[in-house]
C-alpha cells in the first residue's frame, strides 16, 4: 500500500507533468496578463491576436457575427429548451429578437432612430463583432490556463483565506478563479455541481453564486477597449479583482446572504478535509495531480474551442436585444435615470465626474453588463474606470448571470438578487472612486 502511494506520488512528479505545469500555465498568463508593444500599441497578446484576426479579414467579421446570431437564437428551439421555465422562455424569445436586430445591423434597415452611430451600429460593431471574436478565441487560451493545474494549485493556495474573509470553502477558489479565467457559467456549473453533492451549503452556493459568478478576463477586455483603459489594462484587471472580492467579503455579513441556511442539497454535507503539511507543497502536489489526469492539449483546445462557442451562441443574441432595449429606454425614457437616483447620492457624494451620469451607468448595469461602458464611453477618465470596475464587481445583470443563476438548483429569489445587486453597486462605486482618484 505504501509503495503505491508512493509511485502515484512519484507520477505526479514526473517531468512531464512538471513540464505540462509550468509551461502550459506560463503560457495562459502570458496571453492574459503580460501586455507587449506591437505596432506602437501596448496591449495583452489575446487582444492583439483578435485584433489582427478582425482586420486580416475585415468583410467577413460582420457576417461571422451575423451567423452565430442566427445560431443561437435558434438553438434554444432546434434542442427544444425554450420553454424549460419562465425566464428561459422569456431569453429564448429576446434571442430571436437579436436575430431581428442583427438583420436590421448588417442590411442597416429600421427606423433612423435605430440606426444612429450610438444604437444599433454601435452594439454591432464595437461590442457583438470584437465579443463574438474575443470569446472563442479566449476560449483557446483558457485551456491553457484552467487546464493543466494552475487552477487547482491557485485553490489549495487561497484556503486559508476563503472560510475566514468570505465564510466558503477553500474549494471555492476555484470557481472564484474559474469565473475570472473563464465566465460566470463555467463557475455557475461548478457551483451548481458542486452544490448538489453535498459539499457547500445553501449559503455558500449563494454566496458563490452571487459573489464570484462574474464576467471573465475575455469580457473584461472588450469592456477595457470601450473605455480606452487597454493602456492601464493591468491596473484595471487586477483593481477590479481585488474590488469585487472586497465586496463579497462585506455582502456575505449583510442580510439577504447573512441569513441564508446553513443545510445541504443532500442532507448531509461532505465538509472540506484538511490538508497537513507545507501549503505550496500541497498546493503543487494538487496541481500536479490535475495535470495527470488532464486531457491531451488538442482534445482540451477543441472542447474549449467547442465550449467557447456555445456560450458564444448564446450570448451575442442576448446582448443584441437587451442590449438594444437597454439603450432605447436609457435615450427615449427615464427609467434608467429614476433608478440612477438610487445612486446618486453616492456618486455625488464620492465626487465622480458627471456624477448623474455615473449614477445612471451604474443603474444600467443590471440589463447589461456592456451597456454603462457604452453611455460612459466620451467620459472623463476617473469616471470611466469606476464604472468600468462597477460594470464587472456587480457581477449581476438580467441579458445573462440572473438567468444562469435562476436556472441553478441554487435557492436564491430574483428579489434577493436584486438587493446583493443594489448592495454590490453601491459597495464597488465607495471602493472604486478613491482608487480612481489615487491612480489616474
């Protein structure tokens, strides 16, 4: 038995897998984090990879767009869960909207009101094409990063800081992480698993859910490139990091989270083990472990590849159509700037440029997590970052999160997301605004 344990022990640590680690992992953070000089432009390698795609091949980028729209706003239909629940019913149909929407972008037809530089050809061409390229490509990339250890090793890392500042498992760390790397789904669908085999509670599934569920780096750069903040890419990534952490830490203290039950999906839990020993030993001894049992790297590409262009699918659609609703009720109507009230003492108070709106960005936030990058997009600088950050540490939003979290066996109201999302807003713009002023 002991040398059994001891030749897996040994697996784990072969060259190869060392190898695997190491270099595969290097490679993940290299094209998501270290930002490189090309042509006088100083971005991420991801960026400027999509950047070079979209204008190698200019005329088909638009009709790219075009058919992974169609796509997903049949697919729902062509697999037949349309109508699973109320609020699939209701994305299902706003994704045949975004068909209707994508027709009138690419012919340029519909009412001149539409077709204004700041409706219509705005979402398309500045947000769906540089998302619909971004997101698969990025895909590629996380196989990299998420494949092969680093993710379980940065998990083992961070356990004894997750019971004690956010009140979850050391295990969360890892959809916290996945969610970052990848998108809120991918940690929606680890905590939703994870949750129903016993191993987080009903609060913790929630706190998760709500607290670390959100957009991922790939999103977070078309979000960077709307409001000209590529230039300070890293500042910005990992201030918003940070700041969305910080906020689940104070929201999982405050009611409705604070009062969510502390049973299981199961009955019984299966509560984490403690690991003995020196913490970065265990930490690589996991990551190795994962490394050994991970897939060839082209079969993890081609399934991340394949993942990455569902969610693709799916998301373009939803951002057409909310995302056109959400800028027709933020020109043509006041609904946008009454809830902005909701935030406007704050902003005000903080001393954010054009504090109204501010306030109002920050309300928009909640149909869709792109639309405040849009309506801040001429803003001054400070105000761009604190909405860029506030856009991403809300993490909840209607065109997508909401519904993947309501489609969770999670036990969590759409009125208790909505006030941790009120909570969140008002949290990230207090934490957002001073670091703004201090860096820029």
């Amino acid at each position: 038995m002991e040398k059994m344990s001891v030749s897996k022990k040994e697996n784990h640590y072969s060259l190869q897998n060392l190898m695997k680690f190491f270099l595969f992992s290097a490679i993940g953070i290299f094209m998501f984090f270290i930002p490189i000089s090309i042509g006088g432009k100083s971005t991420i390698p991801l960026d400027h990879l999509v950047t070079a795609i979209r204008s190698t091949l200019p005329p088909m980028a638009p009709i790219y767009a075009l058919i992974v729209i169609i796509l997903g706003g049949i697919r729902p239909f062509y697999l037949k869960t349309w109508n699973k629940d109320k609020v699939t019913t209701v994305f299902s149909l706003l994704k045949l909207l975004g068909i209707v929407v994508a027709f009138m972008a690419y012919f340029k037809l519909g009412p001149a009101s539409l077709q204004e530089p700041d409706m219509i050809p705005f979402l398309y061409d500045k947000l769906v094409i540089p998302v619909g390229l971004i997101v698969p490509v990025g895909s590629v990339f996380l196989a990299f990063l998420v494949g092969y250890g680093l993710l379980e090793f940065i998990g083992v890392l961070m356990r004894p800081v997750m019971r004690p500042v956010w009140k979850t498992p050391g295990r969360s760390a890892v959809d916290a992480v996945a969610s970052f790397v990848g998108s809120y789904s991918i940690g929606l669908l680890i905590t939703n698993r994870v949750f129903k085999e016993g191993k987080y509670t009903v609060k913790e599934a929630c706190i998760i859910a709500t607290g670390f569920s959100t957009v991922s780096a790939t999103f977070m750069i078309v979000v960077a490139k709307t409001l000209g903040l590529m230039e300070i890419w890293n500042v910005y990534f990992w201030s918003t990091l940070v700041i969305t952490f910080l906020v689940t830490a104070i929201t999982v203290r405050i009611k409705p989270l604070s009062s969510k039950s502390d049973s299981y999906y199961t009955g019984e839990g299966d509560p984490e083990k403690e690991l003995k020993g020196n913490l970065v030993h265990n930490a690589l001894n996991e990551g190795l472990k994962a490394v050994s049992v991970s897939m060839p790297l082209g079969k993890n590409v081609i399934e991340n590849l394949k993942d990455g262009f569902i969610m693709t699918m799916g998301i373009l659609p939803s951002i057409l159509s909310v995302g056109l609703l959400g800028l027709v009720l933020a020109k043509y109507t006041p609904v946008f700037d009454v809830m902005g009230y909701i935030f406007y003492p704050f902003t005000l108070l903080l001393r954010i440029p054009e504090p109204m709106l501010a306030a109002k960005a920050s309300a928009l936030e909640i149909a869709e997590m792109f639309l405040p990058a849009l309506l801040v997009a001429n803003a001054p600088m400070v105000t761009k970052f604190v909405i860029g950050v506030v856009s991403v540490s809300s993490v909840l939003f209607f065109s997508a999160s909401i519904p993947c979290i309501l489609s969770t066996d999670i036990p969590i109201t759409l009125p208790e997301i909505l006030i941790i999302w009120v909570e969140r807003t008002i949290l990230t713009l207090l934490l957002a605004a001073p670091l703004a002023f201090f860096i820029l």
